[in-house]
C-alpha cells in the first residue's frame, strides 16, 4: 500500500508530495534532510582583518582564495554569510576551524 506524504523544507518554502512505499523510503527522506539540510553561517566582527578571515575560510572549507574572498566580503556587507552547506558532521569541523581564531560562526539545521 502506497502512502504520500508531504515534506516541507523551510529554508526553501518547497512542499513536495512524496509517495512512500516502505520504511527504507522513510529513512532515506530522513537521512537526505540530515545530510543536505545543514549549514554553517559566518558573522562579521570588527577584530579580524580581511587576509585573516579570508585565510581561516581556505583552510576551514578548502576553496581557492578568490572564493573565500568573496565570502569574506559578503559578510563585510551584509553582517553574515554562508560559507560552507553539508552533511553535520562536516558543519561542525568547518565551524571548528574557523572558530580557532574566534570567528563567529552558527551551525543552521
């Protein structure tokens, strides 16, 4: 027996109808909200320097120095940014290396 369920993913505003057969359909909605529904958040402060800020974003989330630039700057410009999306265990060690140097950063579920 078929059973629908709606999803609604908050972020996005989207509800999808999802038809689910069994509980491994169950598990696999609830493994791909965990794994892609994360992200780690970067606050502007007035102590780090750019380079600073734009060094810390290389190691922490691995791209190249033109991309942590332009995260830096939209912080800069907009009071926060998002600076990496991932599963949560990767949220957190991104947050943890950027918080080495007391940047302040959020984890969002």
């Amino acid at each position: 027996m078929k059973k629908c369920c709606e999803i609604m993913k908050y972020k996005e505003n989207i509800i999808n109808t999802v038809e689910i057969e069994t509980e491994e359909d169950v598990e696999t909605l609830m493994i791909d909200d965990i794994t892609f529904g994360n992200r780690v958040l970067l606050f502007n402060d007035e102590i780090h320097t750019f380079d600073e800020v734009i060094t810390q974003i290389i190691k922490a989330v691995h791209c190249d120095f033109d991309r942590a630039e332009q995260l830096t700057l939209e912080v800069h410009n907009n009071g926060k940014a998002v600076v990496f999306e991932g599963e949560m265990f990767e949220c957190i060690k991104v947050s943890s290396v950027l918080e080495e140097i007391a940047l302040h950063t959020q984890i969002e579920c």
